[in-house]
C-alpha cells in the first residue's frame, strides 16, 4: 500500500504491532485500488489498513464504496466497509452497514440487511453478493423487490443487472395489483416482462386460480401459456378445467385448453365431469362467460351422461348445447336429436331442450324398448328427474303397457302433439292434445320390424358410467348420410 497524501502524519514505534497514523484528506493507492479518507491507521508489517470517515474506493475505476469505517487486509486485497455502506456500480447502488469486498474477485457480501437500487426497481434482503465483473447479484432470507407494477417476496433470487432478468431460486410470491403469482424455480425478465415459472407454480386473482407444472407469462401482451398438469379453476362460476395445455389473453378474457381436457361444474351434491379434445373460454356480446368444447365430447353426472361432437355452455342463460349426434341419458333414458339444450338453475336440470329428429328411448326388459319421436321435444325436470316430456310436431310412439308387470302388447300411436308423464323412470301416462293415429296390438301378432320406429337406435355401448369414462371414445362407422355416428336400424 502506498500512502499518496495526508495533512499530518504520526509514526508510533512502542505499540506491537507498529502503528502509522494518517491525519486528513488521506489518499492511499495499493495497485489499481485507490482509498481516500479522513483518518487511517497502518499495520505496515501485516499489511493492514484502518480508514476512517468519509472512507471512499475505487476498484478498478468503475466500483466505488463508500462508508464511515474500513479495515483493509493488503495481503489478500480483503476489505471491510461498516456503517452508512453505499457501494455504485454503473446503474446499480447498494447500500448496507456491513459489506465485505474482495477486491482481486470483484466481489461485495452483506450479511445483515442490504439496499439495491436499480433504474425503477428497489430490492432488499437480509444477505446479499454481488459480482461486480459479471453484473450478478445473489441474493438470501426475506428478499422484497419494488417495482412499479408489482412487489416480488422471495427466499432467493440471482438477478442479472445487464439483462434485468431476475431468476428465481426458491419459494417466491410477486403480488400485482389484480394477481398474485406463487413458485419455486424460474425467471423474470423485468425489461420485457417476459417471466417463465418452473416449480409449484399457482396464479391467483379474485376470480380464478391458474396452477401448472411450468407458466409463462407476456405481460405487455396479457398472454398465459401453462404446461402439464393445469388446473384453472374459475372461483364465481364454481367451474374447474384441467388439462396438459392452457392458454389465456388476459384483454381478451379468452382461455384455450387442449391435451387430456377437463371440464368440471363443481356442485356440493353432484358434480358434472366432462372430457373433449380441447376447451375454450371467452366472454359472449353481454359480457357472460361462454365454455366450448370441441370433438370427442362427453360427460357424466350420476343423474345424466352425455356424448356429442360439440357443446357450448353460457353462463348468461346457464345452458349446455349439444350439437352433431348428440345422445343424452337420463333415468335410464336414452335422448338423441339433432341439438340438444340441457337448461340449469343453481347447478339443477330444469329443462331438456331437444330440436329437430328427437327421439327418446328406454328398455322396458331384456326384448322390448318404450320410444318416443317427434320434431321437437321439451323436458321438464324437477329434483333433477325427467318427469314430463312435451312432444311438439310429427309425434309417434312405441309404448309397451304393463299388467302386473308384465308386457300385455304394443301400443303404437301418432299425434303432432304429444304429453308423457313419466314417473318412477318409468312412463305413466300418455297424453295426446289432438286425436291420435294408433293401434294396440298383442305381442302374437309382433314381427320384429313392428318393434322400432324408423332410426331406432340403442346406445348403451356408449353411455359414460363413471366419471373415469368419459376418457373412453369409442370410434363409430357412420350409416347416415349426415355421416351421424349412431348405429341405426331402420
């Protein structure tokens, strides 16, 4: 170490180890190193220095630390900076009561609380290491950073003062003004706000909670992508997706989920799980949620199960359509038309909308099947059991009466408009509002061709049983010209 300048100096020869004093506006220079302060002490056969007040250095003429009290070991080019510490470094200002510098790495510790202010953001932690050379800062225990658009509480975090990327190391929450983010492992490019979350990671806000293996985030494009094993779960509509794949535009309110989708509608007495290649959610012209799925779908409720190629749910009317061949099963009925509507209220069926071709079936016994078509068809429910079913245009049925439980015959009747009440899953009476068209005939004088309607079919095959069927699809080989799946027998 060499002592450039001083005001007054004092050489003190009886103290062991011997003592050199420097007296104002001290400048000492050891290599590329330069120090300046009030006061300083030298150890000139350990090669210490003790530097006092105002105490300011320059390492390598970019890093400059400033503090009230130094001890300097020359040796090994080791200071320690106490009180009032403020190290600056290009656009990064750390400042702490106790920093450790390793002048030959470049290298500052803070072990008891510490300060950075970088640009617009402000970070503190209880320990902190920053590499000078490589623009790194590593940082322990109680992290807080401030920016203007959020606060990110970590246990640990590295943070690149070039790039602005921070990467996070340990468990980590970055609370927005909307959203609160959770995870273990990944990075956040604070320039770009352009983050990638790998570990437990879980979105929350007060409407929905997003959780994933691995989320990226675009924040300047209100963009989501979360990977493998995602479960969205929209908190007002009591709704949950799960899949392998989601995608989300915040402005838009559109959310996309593909690979091994899960729509479930949360009720405390019976939930509603259904399965499609691919589901979306986006906001209708009022302003309601509106849930589609396409291909392959298929549902379950223990009091209704369901297949079709298409559905569409609304929230504004609490309706689920069905569209393309879809079949709908309900107290061992089975209901096929060409759009069917199934209308809720409080997660209850009120009504069973079922448009164009409808046509209703159930099995009496092992040989005979009770059917119903017609153009349109209204179900009402109640307790969530089909009780009445309205017939409206083109109405036939294929009905086989019981005497002490037993088949007598098969009536077979037509009439535009028809009523059914049905009761106990079975039907109880039949009601025709115009004169009908129809015979009963005895069970001797049935040929198998009088014993179906036109298009009769029996999908039980399909018919979801579980909730874990809903995964099962079955390919079909189309009869119809409309390329329906359905086994048709004319």
């Amino acid at each position: 170490m060499s002592i450039k300048n001083s005001n007054t100096a004092e050489f003190v020869r009886d103290t062991d180890p011997v003592l050199n004093k420097f007296l104002g506006d001290v400048f000492i220079t050891h290599g590329n190193i330069k120090m300046y302060c009030d006061s300083a002490y030298q150890y000139e056969k350990l090669n210490i220095l003790e530097a006092f007040g105002n105490v300011h250095i320059i390492n390598a003429d970019t890093v400059h630390i400033y503090g009230d009290y130094l001890k300097y070991f020359g040796n090994t080019k080791y200071a320690e900076m106490r009180d009032n510490v403020k190290l600056k470094n290009k656009s990064v200002t750390v400042t702490t009561d106790f920093l450790d510098f390793d002048m030959t790495e470049s290298v500052g510790y803070y072990f008891n609380n510490g300060k950075i202010v970088d640009a617009q953001n402000i970070l503190t932690s209880k320990i902190g290491r920053y590499y000078t050379k490589q623009e790194l800062l590593f940082f322990k225990d109680s992290v807080d950073v401030k920016t203007p658009d959020y606060i990110l509480y970590s246990d640990t975090l590295k943070y690149n003062t070039v790039n602005k990327v921070a990467y996070i190391l340990g468990p980590t929450k970055i609370v927005g003004e909307k959203e609160t983010l959770y995870s273990e492992d990944g990075w956040y490019n604070t320039t770009t706000n352009i983050s990638q979350f790998l570990k437990n990671t879980k979105l929350d806000s007060e409407t929905y909670q997003i959780k994933g293996d691995s989320i990226f985030l675009d924040r300047n494009n209100e963009m989501a992508r979360i990977f493998n094993n995602v479960e969205l779960r929209d908190t007002v509509n009591n709704l949950i997706l799960k899949g392998n794949f989601l995608e989300t535009f915040k402005n838009t309110e559109e959310a996309l989920m593909t690979d091994s989708c899960v729509f479930i509608q949360v009720s405390q007495g019976d939930s509603l799980f259904l399965h499609s290649d691919s589901l979306m959610i986006e906001k209708d012209t009022a302003n309601f949620e509106r849930i589609k799925a396409f291909h392959h779908v298929k549902f379950y409720r223990t009091d209704l199960q369901g297949i079709s190629d298409s559905l569409v749910y609304t929230m504004q009317d609490s309706t689920i359509r069905l569209f393309k061949d879809p079949v709908l099963w309900a107290q061992k009925n089975q209901m096929v038309a060409d759009t069917i509507g199934i209308q809720m209220k409080n997660n209850a069926i009120r009504y069973l909308h079922f448009r164009s071709s409808s046509f209703l079936t159930s099995k009496e016994d092992s040989t005979f099947y009770n059917q119903i078509k017609g153009k349109n068809m209204l179900g009402h429910v109640k307790d969530n059991k089909l009780y009445r079913l309205d017939i409206d245009g083109n109405g036939e049925t294929l009905y086989y009466p019981l005497d002490k439980l037993e088949v007598i015959g098969m009536n077979m009747a037509k009439s535009s408009n028809i009523s059914i009440l049905i009761q106990n899953n079975k039907i109880d009476q039949i009601l025709f509002l115009k004169k009908p068209d129809g015979q009963m005939y005895p069970l001797a004088q049935l040929s198998p061709e009088m014993q179906f309607l036109k298009n009769f079919q029996w999908l039980e095959d399909y018919q979801p049983k579980s909730k874990e069927d809903i995964f099962i699809w079955k390919e079909y080989t189309p009869v119809k010209k409309t390329k329906s799946f359905l086994k048709t027998k004319e």
